[in-house]
C-alpha cells in the first residue's frame, strides 16, 4: 500500500444504456463530482479499462506511507486492513500520523 487517505462521498456509478446512474453512498454528489466520474470513465477507456460499475472514492489528500507486503507472490483479490488491530490502538490518529506509523509496519 502506497498512500492513504480519508474517504469522502463513496459512490457507485453505473453505466446504463444511454446514461450513467450514479448513487451516493455517503456525503454529496456534486456535479463537479459527477463530471470528474464521467471523465475518468473516458480516461480509462484510452489504457483498455471498462468501468461501467464502479465505485469511487473521493478524498481531499493522499499520505504517503510504505505499508510492504512481506510474503511472496501477490496476494489473490482485495484487502481490507482493520487498521486499530495493525497499529495496535483503539482509537485511530489523524491520517497523515496513519501514513507515518504504517511506514513501519508490514502485512502478509
């Protein structure tokens, strides 16, 4: 994991026949921030990704961190990292003391 950074306004955009229908799973959907979907659907398309049903994250900043997978080969799927049980705590700090104390730590 290269970078972390809170979250703001989830959303899952869907293409449809001739639209996109887009649901905000927390926060607001803006129309800025529709437009920022539609152009990084467009964008995606010229490196061969389709995303016609996927979700974005919006974030304001990401932190730097080196969180290093320690086990050979890549890992199969996604994951999901319960961050108060890697660093110990719980409560979490702010995300840029997140990035700094996962520079230190690894998983797998």
């Amino acid at each position: 994991m290269r970078g972390v950074a809170p979250q703001h306004c989830p959303v899952c955009a869907t293409i449809k026949v001739l639209s996109i229908e887009y649901k905000a799973e927390l926060g607001d959907l803006t129309d800025e921030r529709k437009q920022q979907i539609n152009r990084a659907i467009e964008d995606g398309k010229n490196y061969g990704y389709v995303l016609d049903a996927t979700r974005y994250f919006f974030v304001d900043k990401f932190y730097y961190t080196d969180f290093k997978k320690i086990t050979p080969r890549a890992p199969m799927g996604s994951r999901v990292f319960d961050l108060t049980q890697i660093l110990e705590t719980e409560k979490l700090s702010e995300t840029q003391e997140i990035a700094e104390l996962l520079n230190v730590k690894t998983w797998g």
